[in-house]
C-alpha cells in the first residue's frame, strides 16, 4: 500500500512530532500533571482516528480495520510495557520531571529500531513464506509462556546492562538533572539517567520481539504494520502519566495479552485451511482485553 511518498510523508511526521514535542512543549523538566497527560493522550488517539479513516477512505475497510486491529494489539501490549518502565523508574528513583524526556528519547530508538524489525520481518515473509508458521508457532509459545511462567521479583539495578556500565562506563555516582553525559576535569561522563535510558530501550526491544511478529498475523503490508506501531508508540508517554497510578490494579491484564498473542499465533498456522476475516479479529482480540480489563478493575475494587 505504502507508496515513497507516504513512506517520506508519514516519517517526516513523526520525527516533527517528536521534535515538537521535546524542543517545544516539554522543553523544560517538570511532572506530567494528569490534565496534560489526558490532554496528549486524547491528541494522539483523535490523531490516531483521523488517520485510521483515511485508510478506510483511500485504501477500503480491508486495509483500515487491518491499521485499527493492529494498533488495539500494540497499544495493549504497549501497557504491558508501561508497568517495566514503572519498575524501571522506581528502582532506580528517576525524577519524576525527567521521565517523559527518558520516554521520549526511548520512543524515538523504538521507532528506529522497529523499522528495522518491520523491514526484516517484511523481507523474511515476501522470501519464505514458511516464516509465518515459525511467526505462529512463535506467538502461541510467548503466548503460555506469559500464561504460566512463574512472576519474579524485578531488581534492573541488578541486570546485565546495569553491570556492564558500571564496569565499561564512567558512570557518575548522582543524576545530574537531565543530562545524560556530562565533562569533568575534561573527561566526558555518563550519567545514571543514560543508563536507565539504555535499559528502557533494550526492554523495548526485547518487548517488540512478541508486538511485530503479532501484527503480521493480521497483515502483510509492512506500512500499515509500521503506522500502526508507531502510532501506538507515539501516545505511551501520555499514557505513562495517565495509567502510573493504577497500572499495579490491572492485574489480568497479562493473562488477557497472553490470549492474544496465542490467538493470533493460531490465526496464524491454520490460516491456509481456515480463514479467519480481520473483522472477527478485531472483536476477538478487544473482547479478550475488555474481559481482563472489567476482571481487573473488579477485583480491585473489591480489594478496596
């Protein structure tokens, strides 16, 4: 579907969103307030929606409610991500007026480095068809895996990425404000929050190795996979600020994407033999995050 020139129009976008965004709205530090965080998340769904419509308009409903399903699989998973960037932040006691710049910043890696996944993914599957078994078979193991696998407590202050900084970088032992390097006695220095934004970007890879092979299970247009990536992407700083405060209620939320990745990862092997229409897709999947989420809020409720 995707043209050169949507592919330069679209990307031109984003990056004057971002730098919008940092060099403009959120210049200074300071603390997300809840009306901000309302306000921004509103802005990327309304834009989200307007985008999702041209599609429907220039492309038909194949290709929109292909774009609208693979963002609700993204943002979903995408929340999930929201409660490692909360652990993250804690255990390493981030200011809370530099963690949209961290967020920011760690957007704009995910972005880059997706492109590449969506690229590679696309490639692999335009050669070798077979790819979407493996894909499948791939989603349907993440998916139990997420089901079953036991919880552990989370210490990343303790993680592999935190010790080879400590031991190949000059790390300094306080924050210095938002800077992520800083000079002395003409030596150049890292600073803790460069190493929390390399932890946030690592676990942002890692959490795509589920996201992207997903959203091939519902298309195979590699700019309606990438759009709808990254437009769920570009609203999780909001909604960072918006969810911190009750991301540790939405306790089913992991059984419910769980389901998810193995739905679509089945969707995906039995596709030869029975087809499965993108419209039952998309009921399918937000009827599995509506049931997590009322279960969530239920029990929370009842806890209170």
């Amino acid at each position: 579907m995707g043209t050169p020139l949507l592919w330069l129009t679209f990307n031109l976008f984003v990056l004057t969103a971002i730098a919008l965004d940092l060099g403009v709205f959120h210049r200074r530090a300071h603390k997300l307030t809840t009306r901000e965080a309302i306000t921004w998340t509103l802005v990327w769904v309304g834009l989200t929606a307007v985008f999702g419509i041209g599609i429907l308009h220039y492309s038909g409903e194949q290709r929109g409610l292909e774009f609208f399903t693979g963002y609700v699989i993204e943002k979903a998973l995408s929340v999930d991500n929201l409660f490692l960037f909360l652990v993250i932040f804690r255990a390493f006691k981030v200011d809370e007026r530099v963690q949209h710049r961290i967020l920011e910043l760690g957007i704009l890696g995910a972005l880059l480095m997706r492109g590449a996944m969506i690229a590679a993914g696309a490639g692999l599957i335009g050669r070798f068809s077979w790819v979407l078994y493996v894909f499948g078979a791939f989603l349907v193991f993440a998916g139990l895996h997420m089901l079953f696998a036991k919880k552990k407590e989370m210490h990343p202050e303790q993680n592999r990425i935190s010790r080879f900084a400590s031991r190949y970088l000059r790390v300094t032992p306080d924050y210095q404000g938002s800077k992520f390097f800083i000079r002395e006695s003409g030596r150049l220095f890292a600073t803790p929050l460069f190493v929390v934004l390399l932890i946030v970007e690592i676990t942002d890879i890692t959490m795509a190795v589920d996201s992207i092979p997903a959203i091939f299970g519902i298309t195979r247009d590699p700019f309606i996979v990438y759009t709808s990536n990254v437009f769920a992407i570009l609203g999780l700083r909001a909604m960072y600020f918006l969810l911190a405060g009750v991301l540790g209620r939405l306790r089913y939320l992991t059984a419910g994407l769980s389901f998810v990745l193995a739905f679509i990862g089945a969707k995906m092997i039995v596709e030869p033999w029975v087809h499965i229409s993108v419209e039952i897709s998309l009921v399918v999947v937000a009827g599995m995050l509506l049931v997590a989420l009322v279960a969530s809020l239920m029990v929370a409720r009842k806890a209170t």
